[in-house]
C-alpha cells in the first residue's frame, strides 16, 4: 500500500495549476508593455501636480513660443558638471516678424529634484509645493517648449491627460450599465416587450450623435467652465450611447436564458429582474469587459476630436486635443517645431495600448480558445 502511495504522489504533484485570465494576459509580453504603459499614464496624471515642473496656470508672455530648453552638461572650461541650463533672451526681427530665442551665457541655472516651486493640492485635498524637478527662478525648464501663451507645453501634457483619459472612464460608467440591464432585461423577458425595447434601442442608435453634440454645445450657458460643459455632453451621449451594447447583451442573452440552471431559478420562483441579474448577466461578463477596454478609446477619441473643433475643452484648460489644435494653428511652424505634436502621439499611444488589451483579453476570456 505504501509502495502505491508513493507511486501516485508524484503524478499529483506534476499536474499544473490552472492559470487564471489575469495570469494568461499578463503573460502576454504586448499585452504586458502595454499595460505598464496605462499604468505609467494614469499615474503621471493623478500626481501631475508634483510631478510637472510647472502648474497648468503658469505663464510666462516674455518666453512666448520658446524652444525646447537646452540642458548643459559641460561649463565653460570643458568639464562636466552638474546639469543645468541657461537664461534666453527673445529678439525680434522687423523685416521677417519672426522671434528667436537666443541663450544668455552666465553660471545658468542647475537642474535640481524635489525642488519648492507652485503650491497646489493633490487631488483637490493634499497640499503641497515640492516638485519632482525643475530649475529656480527665474530660470525656465520647458523641455518640450513653450506655448503662445509662454506655458509650458510639457506640464500641460500632464495636466491634459487628466480630462483625455478619465473623461473615457466617465462615459463608461453611465451608458454600460443602462445597456447592461436594458439588454439583459429585453433579451430575457422576450416576445412582445422585447421587440418593443429594440425598437426604441434602434430610435436612439439613429440619433447623429456628432450634430446632436454642436446643438448641444450651442445651447449650454456660456458661463459654463469648460470642464462643465464636457462632462454635461459626455453624460448626455453617454445615455444615447448605451443603444449599441444593449442589442449585443440581448443577443447573448436570448441564447442563455434557455440554460438548465436559469430554468431552475424560474420555476423556483425567483423574480425575473433578479434571475437575470443573478444568473443571466454574468454570463456576458467576458464579452462586457472586453467591450469596456474598447469603449474607452472611443470616448478619448471624442473628447479629442470635440476639442480640436473647439467644442470641448476650452483654453486655459489643458486636454490633449485642444493642445493639438493649437499646434496646428500654427501649422507653417511644424516643420520647425515637432514636439508640438507630442499629444497627437500620446492619444495614438493611448488607443493602442487599449486597443492591443482589449484583443488580448478577447482571446483569454473566449471559451474557445481556452485550450490553445
């Protein structure tokens, strides 16, 4: 008996464990890099305040339009020191109208971490005035340069990022949980209230989402901050834009509601709102998190596109997309100044990584490929 025991030990201890979806799609290397990606994202943008070396209200009129600073790493003599940059002076040129910006030489200004700059309060609570870099006045640090307002493009790269990628979250938790349960409930309750549900889902998905959003945008009040008056629209689309995922809920829905164990949760007499939430819903769990890790670029795309057309974010206010816009309108100066498109490259950035998840996880939480 003993012998047998000690024959069977080993087969049990070589069995593998059954690896959970979290652990397939980490597993993912494109998957992974992409998550750290979100995450460093998200990150920068709930601590922009210590993070950015400038707040999103800093303006400078003298350093208008100034190119990226340049970071010294040799003194005068040749050696190397401590980083640091130098004071410019802007001149102007009557016969052409263009400005340059021209380095002032002196002992510069060292670039230092942990540096007192602008107060500010995390998350609206915190205090604090310790930035993670910087350089003291009246030295600047633009490391992506500067606007036509003299802000500092690279701060407001952070400070945009916390409209740009929240705002998808905002719509996300309005309309998936109305075409959740409206899906849920028509594909479960079926026949004449059902066709009657998809009727109206059908009404609102006919709706021109983008002229509904202009009329929309000409009617608030324009005492409205900017911030409100995006988070008014996105709410408003948010619950016509619930129409599209409710059709597919149904769907899936109408397959499952004939499965064994719904059927005993009826005949128990368990209400139907409650089966459905119970037992029907949580079937389509797979399907509704995939859909929500790409539902979310949509949204980014169309806080970006409303801000570039002048609907949504509006100046001062940073977003990527109004950032973008006032770089192409001054598009004969691209040529010369690229890193002005540095948020058209974060949104692209962003749509990917959700968009290489949302594929991933597709293939992790699909029955049939569970075996590959």
């Amino acid at each position: 008996m003993e012998s047998a025991v000690a024959t069977i030990e080993p087969v049990v201890a070589q069995q593998p464990l059954r690896k959970t979806p979290w652990d397939r799609l980490w597993e993912d290397k494109l998957a992974r890099f992409s998550l750290i990606i979100l995450a460093v994202m998200y990150f920068c943008a709930a601590f922009a305040d210590p993070l950015a070396p400038y707040s999103m209200d800093f303006n400078d009129a003298d350093v208008a339009n100034a190119p990226p600073s340049v970071i010294h790493w040799h003194n005068v003599k040749g050696d190397v020191v401590s980083p640091y940059v130098l004071q410019v002076e802007r001149t102007f040129n009557h016969e052409t109208y263009q400005q340059s910006y021209t380095e002032i030489a002196g002992d510069g200004y060292p670039l230092q971490l942990f540096i007192k700059g602008e107060p500010y309060k995390i998350f609206g609570i915190i205090p604090g005035d310790i930035h993670l870099f910087g350089v003291p006045n009246p030295g600047h640090l633009f490391l992506l340069g500067s606007d036509i307002n003299g802000r500092d493009n690279f701060s407001r790269l952070f400070f945009g990022a916390q409209k740009s990628l929240t705002i998808g979250f905002l719509g996300l938790f309005i309309a998936f949980p109305i075409g959740i349960v409206y899906g849920g409930m028509s594909g479960f309750l079926g026949g004449t209230i059902d066709n009657g549900m998809m009727r109206l889902a059908e009404a609102i998905m006919s709706i021109p989402s983008f002229y509904l959003l202009i009329g929309l945008a000409a009617m608030l009040p324009p005492e409205m901050t900017s911030s409100q008056r995006f988070a008014l629209i996105t709410v408003i689309l948010s619950f016509i834009g619930w129409a599209g995922l409710a059709r597919v809920v149904r769907g899936m829905v109408l397959s499952i509601r004939e499965e064994e164990f719904v059927q005993a949760a009826r005949a128990s007499g368990m209400p139907e709102f409650f089966n459905v939430i119970k037992h029907v819903l949580p079937q389509t769990a797979s399907f509704i998190i995939v859909a929500a890790t790409l539902q979310v670029p949509s949204f980014i795309l169309s806080e970006s596109g409303l801000s570039f057309i002048g609907l949504g974010i509006q100046q001062p206010d940073a977003s990527w997309g109004n950032m973008l816009k006032a770089a192409l309108d001054n598009a004969n100066e691209l040529v010369d100044q690229p890193w002005l498109l540095a948020p058209g490259f974060l949104i692209f950035i962003t749509i990917l990584c959700f968009n290489n998840v949302g594929d991933v996880l597709r293939d992790v939480l699909d029955p049939k490929m569970q075996g590959r």
